[in-house]
C-alpha cells in the first residue's frame, strides 16, 4: 500500500473515541483497535471512516460476547458442556461467596492452630457419598483418569523380576499395561480419546475382545507379568445395541482379585441417585454400587449428573487413594478453594436428604423431576403474554436431552414454546435472541425456531417473554 494511502488510516484514538462506550476495559478497547487498524496495512485500499468504524465495532463486539456471561438455555440438553455443564444448587453458590470473599482454613488446623491438610472434610464426604473407604479430588475426571493410570504404570508401585535366563544377568520388568476392552475406547468431549488418555500417562495398551462382544477369557488371557492394571469405561456417551456382549463388573472383579491385579473403572458421570427415577428406563451405574461389584477405584465428573462445579472425584481402597495423593503430580491438578467449597456444599445437599427425595435441592435433577403438566402451564401463560406480536407463538412438544455425554438413550418428554413469522426468518430470530443482555439460547427444528422450558428455570421466564418481545421490535439491518 502507498503511503499517500496509508495516510487514510484513522489514529487509534479517534476510532476509540468513535466508539463511545463499549462495557470492556479501554486497554482491551485499544488492542481491538490496534489490531483492525493493523490489519488495513495488509488491504490493497483503505476503506471510509464509517466503513472502518463499523467493522471495528463488530470486532469489540465479538470480543465482549466472549465474555463469561449468563445465558438462558432453551435447547433442552441439561448438561450441556458447551453452557458450563451442570448449574450450581443455590447452597453451593452461597458457600463459594463465602469462602470467595474472605480468608479461610483451606490449610489451615482450627483445633491445633497449625497447617493443616487440604479438602479432608470435602473427602470425608465423598467417601461417604460413594460408599468408599477413602475419596480425593482433582480438576476434572481425565485428570482423575491419569493419576490412576500413573501410580499403576509409572509410579514403580508395580514392578518384578524376571527369571534370569542362563548366562543373563537379571533384568527388571516394567508392568505398565492396561487392559481395557475394545469396546470401551471411547472419545469423550473436545476430541479427547481414551487411547491418547492412556498413552498419555506412560501406561501400554492391550486392547481385548472386538467392538461388540468381549469376554472374561479375553481378560484373562491378556494378564501376564507385565499387567498393571484391569481399567473398565463406561460407555456413556453412545449406546451399542444388537449382537453386543460383555462381562459384568463383578466377574472381572473377581478375576482381578485372583490374579492380584488392580482394577478401576471410569464412570463418566457420577450419578449419585438411582436415575430411572428421574430419566425413565436407562440405569447409569453410581460410584457406590459400582465398588460394591469389587472394583478397587473408581472416577467420575463433578459438574455432570452429580451437580456440583468441574472436578474429578477418585474413590476406593485407602492406600490406594493415598499413594495417588502422593504422587507429584496431584499437585498440578489439585483443585482451587472455590472449586472445593461448591463440590462440599454439593455434596452436603446429598448427605442431608435423610427421608426427603435424594439430590433435592440439584438443579439438574430438579428439572428432571419437573412434570411435563408444570411446564405445559409455564409455555401456555408464555404465549399468551407474546400474543398480539407479528410472530406466532403456539406450544410444541420436546424430547429433552441429558447431554455431557451421560445417558445417551434417555429423552424425557417436554414442552417448548415455538416462534414462527412471515416477517423474520427464523435464522434471524434465533440471531436476535442470542444479541440479548441476557442470551437466549433455543434450536431450530422443522422451520420452527423452539425453547425447550425443561432447561429454562421458572424465574427466567419474564426475561424470555422480554427477549422474544425486544426481538420481534429490533429493525431490520442494513
């Protein structure tokens, strides 16, 4: 570019001052500024001021929308981990303000007045919770997974001798293979997979069986002197149906038993309550009856059908968790002081049910519970106060999703509210609605563009009624 044309570029700050008052910070304002500007070098002919001033805008604009921020989740997945997963119980929320706004005794030993450890009462209870004898927390359940895999793989918790042959000087073995079924190597959220999980950590593969069907004699005959660890996954994010078979948590217990090797099991998401009481037919398989099958540690996910913040929660045998706890490593992946305050104040809420409903109180697993005929009522006062708009506001019928990779088969009937116009595309609708202060977040299904109430908590309705109102009043862009 020429540098009479050059000269056309504005400064930074008369387009800052251009742009008046964004909400963001004036240094973040400024970078946005200098990078748009520096971006008009590379053009073969600078734009007019207002063309510039407008693609600027927009580009403080995507700044700012990437925010942390609320959103109104009309889609009908519960977890949705794209949405921060599973919301927080208002007791939760409560205790994170408190530990958030003070000093605290996260270290710290009331009774003797000395350092103290971290997370004990917080393991107490998941120990608890889970029917183990011991329990520990990390940041998410991969790092849960990994830990796992190196105090068997890594650690040299697991090493022996082999006979020297003759004329050989004896050698070490290294037992770091895994087994797990071909069955169960799944890939879980953002493109994770459980092989590059297990690789990861220094374990060795040894896959057994085939997709669909894998059996004991498969374990069996996979277990040599170099076998660390029996791990088992539970596939709960797809479903496999037909000619599929595989041996019950119990039977490889027992195998495991008999040939002094470990066994965990990855559970995914956690549920602490039996959820064919919430989510019709489908069993997810919980961490306390899972170690009442005989397996020696389990892991699972805070923020999932648990309820709680992200985390990673191990649970078994004593000296295993402890020698976990030891490794270096858990330190990278121990988790903050806010975390561990709304995962104890989670886990309280399941402890204190006593004769109540399990889990009352879980946001997640009250709007599982919510019956259909509550949100048929909540969607028909909804379109009734919408009436009059030139948009058409009518109740539809939902299949609301558990999502976060749990229960992949499970749908729970629901009710959504359903926009249609001759004037605005729907495309353009969902747009709008998602420019709210507040987002509104729905999908679009056979030309119809729907909010599902089962993911709308009651006290958002007002804002959803005033969203769709400002949406169908927004002028048309240029």
């Amino acid at each position: 570019m020429k540098n009479s044309a050059l000269r056309r570029i504005p400064s930074v700050e008369k387009v800052a001052q251009a742009l008046g008052e964004t909400g963001l910070p004036r240094p973040v304002v400024l970078d946005v500024v200098r990078r748009e500007l520096a971006a008009l070098r590379t053009q073969k002919s600078v734009p007019e001021f207002d063309v510039v001033l407008a693609r600027v805008r927009a580009a403080v604009r995507d700044v700012g929308d990437s925010r942390l921020r609320p959103v109104i989740n009309g889609t009908g997945i519960l977890i949705h981990t794209n949405f921060g997963r599973a919301p927080l119980a208002p007791e939760a929320i409560e205790r994170i303000l408190q530990i958030g706004a003070n000093y605290n005794n996260l270290e710290y030993d009331l009774s003797g007045g000395e350092r103290g450890g971290r997370a004990a009462y917080l393991e107490r209870c998941l120990a608890l919770l889970c029917g183990a004898e011991a329990a520990a927390v990390v940041n998410n359940n991969a790092a849960a997974l990994i830990l796992i895999l190196r105090h068997f793989c890594e650690a040299g918790v697991a090493t022996e001798k082999r006979r020297p042959r003759a004329g050989r000087a004896e050698t070490a073995v290294k037992m770091n293979e895994v087994i797990i079924s071909r069955g169960e190597l799944v890939q879980i959220g953002g493109g994770f997979r459980i092989p590059d999980i297990l690789e990861s950590s220094g374990a060795r593969l040894r896959e057994v069986g085939t997709t669909n069907q894998t059996t004991l004699g498969d374990y069996a005959r996979a277990i040599g002197r170099s076998t660390a660890l029996i791990l088992k996954v539970h596939r709960s994010n797809f479903f496999m149906g037909g000619f599929v078979d595989s041996p019950s948590t119990e039977e490889i217990a027992a195998l495991a038993s008999k040939k002094h090797i470990a066994f965990a099991e990855d559970l995914g998401s956690g549920a602490a309550i039996n959820t064919e009481e919430v989510a019709g037919p489908e069993h997810e398989p919980t961490p306390a009856e899972t170690i009442r099958r005989g397996v020696d540690l389990v892991c699972f996910s805070g923020d999932k059908l648990l309820g709680g913040p992200q985390a990673g929660v191990i649970a078994g045998k004593p000296r295993l968790v402890a020698a976990i706890k030891r490794d270096p490593f858990f330190r990278a992946l121990r988790c903050s002081k806010l975390i561990l305050a709304g995962l104890e104040a989670t886990v309280e809420t399941y402890l204190r049910g006593g004769g109540k409903i399990r889990g009352a109180g879980i946001p997640v697993l009250e709007m599982l519970r919510t019956p259909r005929e509550e949100l048929h009522s909540r969607a028909a006062k909804m379109a009734s106060d919408l009436a009059g708009l030139r948009i058409e506001v009518t109740m539809g019928h939902g299949r609301a999703q558990i999502g976060g990779g749990t229960m992949p088969t499970a749908a729970i009937d629901s009710v959504t509210v359903d926009l249609t116009s001759g004037a605005i595309d729907v495309q353009e609708i969902a747009a709008r609605l998602r420019r709210h202060a507040i987002p509104v977040i729905g999908y679009i299904s056979r030309g119809k563009f729907k909010l599902d109430l089962r993911t709308i908590f009651p006290r958002q309705d007002a804002e959803v009624v005033s969203a769709i109102r400002a949406a169908v009043a927004e002028p048309e862009r240029p």
